[in-house]
C-alpha cells in the first residue's frame, strides 16, 4: 500500500492542468446556457481522458520516456519522421497558443472582477500583459514550483467554494442525472460541448503525463499504483466540472441570467458569499490562469525538445525558448480585443478540434510490441481508445460541416 501512495502525484499533475479558467468558464456557460442537458459531455469527457491518461502514464511507466521521445525512436529512420514532426508542432502550438490565450484571459477575468472592472477593454489589456510578464520572468528563472503549489491552493479553495454553493442552491437532482445519462445537443450548443471535452481531454496533458511517470522512475509493479492515480484524480476533476456546470444550472439558468462578464459568473456564489462573490471568483480565476499559464508551455517544451531529441532539460536555451514562445502567441491572441468570456470558450473549442490528432499518436505508439511487450494495448484498450477519437473527431467534423452550410 505505500509502494502504492508513493506513486500518486502526476496524475493530480493532470488534473490541475486540466481545471483552469478554460473548464470554470465553460462549464458555467454550460450550465448557464443549456442547464442540465450538457452534463453528459463532461461525464464522457472524464472517462475518455482516464481511459486516453491511463495509457500516457503506462507508456512512461514502463519504457522510462515520455511520449515525445517514444515517437522520435518508433519512427527514427523513417520517412515519416519529419511530417510526423511537423504535424505534431503544428498540433501542440496550435492547441496550446490557444490554450494558453484562454489561460492568460482567464486570469485577467479574475483579476478584473476582483477590481470590479470587468468590462473596462484597457484594464483588461494591461492585465494580460502584467500576467504575461509574470509568467515569462517564472518560466526563463525556472522559479515557479513553489509559486504553482500556493497558486493550486487557492483553484482548491474556489473549488470548495463551488461545493458549498452546490450544495446551497439545491439543483434538481432528477434533471442532473438526466444529463449526465441522456446524450443531447440543444439547438446552438454544438460549440459548448467541444469546448467541455476540449476544457478536459487536453492534448498536451498527454506528453506532460507521460513524462512525469517517466521521471518519477518506478518499476513495472508500480503500475496498479500508477492507474489508481489516474482514475482517482482525473476522476475528481471531472466530479469538480460537473459540480460547477450544475451550480450555474441550479442558479444563474434557473434564474435566465446571460453570462458575458467575470461579474456574471460570480452571481452564482451569490446565495452562499454575497458580495464577497466576484472577490472569490477572482481570485480563483488569477490562480487556475496563471498556473496553467506556466504549465501549457512547460508541457510543449518538453514535447519538442523530446521528438527533436534537443537535450539539455529545462535548463537549456532551446527547452526555454519554446516554453516562452507558446506564452507569447497565446499572449498575442489573448490581446485581440475580443471579449475574454469569448476568448476562452474559443481556446477550448480549438483544442477540441484538435484532439483526434495526438490521441491518434499516443494509440499508435501502444501497440508498439518491441517497445512494451506484455503492457502493450489490447483489444478493449484500443476499442475505447479509437471511440473516444471517433466521437471527438465526428463532433468537430459536424461543427465543421455545420459551419459550410
């Protein structure tokens, strides 16, 4: 049992990764918008990312690599080798430059609502260019551990916020297990429910996982251990997104309040915090945003320094460079002057689109025999696998289609 415990960490890594500004804004659009009836995308959202993680850190388990460095090796010699790295670094800052806009704009959200200004272009601005500061001067020191930890704290404490809330408002219970069970996608919704599974099935979350277990070390044993992590935190993400998309249901749906502002958002916490609503969400959406702000180009970095097999760690110029120049696209698009609620659920819906790709990776990379041996995938892990990268792949493709008409 403490083989076991010593195990646990990377997939809490994860999930952390994955409850930033994009999921409390979208799940709250979400619930805001459409009540219960989008319940479902989270609850499939949760089960594909355990079932697509549970391989990443199998993968990292036992060949000691994370999935950069795998792929560099299955195809070293190959002539697929250098479209496979173009269509990976186009994926990986594509996803995460979006990611990372919704990131930077979700934590000048927060700290717009904490100054009651959520609506002021030019407060808005400069506070995504202060956060991009910080997050640069983080990444090029390397002095961001301690800080990331305090900052999770505090996602942890807004988290606790959404429980008591839930708890306060009383959702309809029969109407959120409908939800959850009955697959449905009301008029206008398409949109929202990419972005939920983009919000939690995150691309990249795929090399940072796999990395992590990599680094960890441990041996073949410890993989019982290894799932149990998975399953266990990716698990209470998904209870945390569901949480907050049946909050906004039971308050601001109930009572038909459009969500357009920090200020909107914060209305839900209304029965439980009163005016201390947009102070508690503001500091929940600085601390989710900024430590996604620094965790979406660490996990770039160490895809790309590993499929271009660059070396040096975090230490080197290029591991640095790549990390800082993720921070400044996203920053680039934060500062369009679209409205930040808009720039986020985009961000996620971009990362949606993009998922069918890297899990097509990832699969490919687990039925690699010589690499694996007896852990290889079997016939259920890539059924579940290729389903979760279907339906991903037929919502874009109708989103897409829908979009040509």
């Amino acid at each position: 049992m403490i083989a076991r415990l010593r195990q646990i960490g990377p997939g809490a890594l994860v999930t952390a990764a994955f409850i930033g500004p994009g999921t409390v804004t979208a799940c709250t659009l979400a619930g805001a918008n459409y009540g219960y009836a989008l319940l479902w995308a989270l609850l499939f959202a949760t089960l594909a990312t355990i079932i697509l993680q549970e391989m990443s850190a199998r993968l990292g388990l036992i060949t000691r690599q994370g999935l950069g460095a795998n792929l560099a090796d299955i195809f070293e010699g190959s002539m697929a080798r250098w479209p496979l790295i173009a269509l990976v670094s186009v994926a990986l800052y594509a996803g995460n430059a979006a990611y990372e806009a919704g990131n930077l704009s979700g934590a000048a959200l927060g700290l717009a609502a904490m100054a009651g200004d959520g609506d002021e272009e030019g407060t808005f601005l400069l506070a995504v260019l202060a956060i991009a500061l910080l997050a640069a001067g983080l990444l090029a020191t390397g002095r961001y551990a301690v800080i990331e930890r305090a900052l999770l704290g505090l996602v942890a404490i807004m988290t606790l916020a959404f429980a008591a809330t839930f708890a306060i408002v009383r959702p309809d219970l029969a109407a959120l297990l409908r939800g959850l069970v009955t697959p449905a996608i009301p008029d206008g919704s398409l949109l929202t429910v990419i972005a939920l599974i983009g919000t939690t099935i995150v691309p990249y979350n795929l090399f940072l996982h796999a990395s992590a277990v990599a680094r960890k070390g441990g041996s073949a044993s410890a993989l019982a251990a290894a799932r149990l992590d998975t399953g266990l935190s990716i698990g209470v993400g998904g209870l945390i997104a569901i949480l907050i998309a049946s909050t906004a249901a039971a308050s601001l749906f109930a009572a038909n309040i459009a969500v357009e502002s920090a200020g909107d958002m914060a209305r839900q916490f209304d029965p439980l915090f009163g005016g201390y609503s947009r102070l508690l969400l503001g500091v929940g959406l600085l601390a989710a945003g900024l430590s996604s702000a620094i965790t979406a180009p660490l996990a770039t970095a160490f895809a790309m320094t590993e499929i271009l097999r660059l070396g040096g760690g975090q230490a080197s110029l290029s591991f640095r460079l790549i990390a800082l120049s993720v921070l400044a696209i996203g920053a680039g698009l934060a500062l369009t002057g679209t409205k930040p609620v808009q720039v986020i659920l985009a961000a996620q819906f971009a990362n949606g689109l993009l998922l069918p790709i890297l899990p097509g990776f990832l699969l490919y990379a687990m039925n690699q025999r010589a690499r694996l041996g007896v852990y290889v995938n079997g016939l259920l892990a890539n059924s579940a696998g290729v389903i979760v990268v279907l339906i991903a792949a037929g919502l874009g493709a109708r989103l897409v289609l829908r979009a040509l008409q």
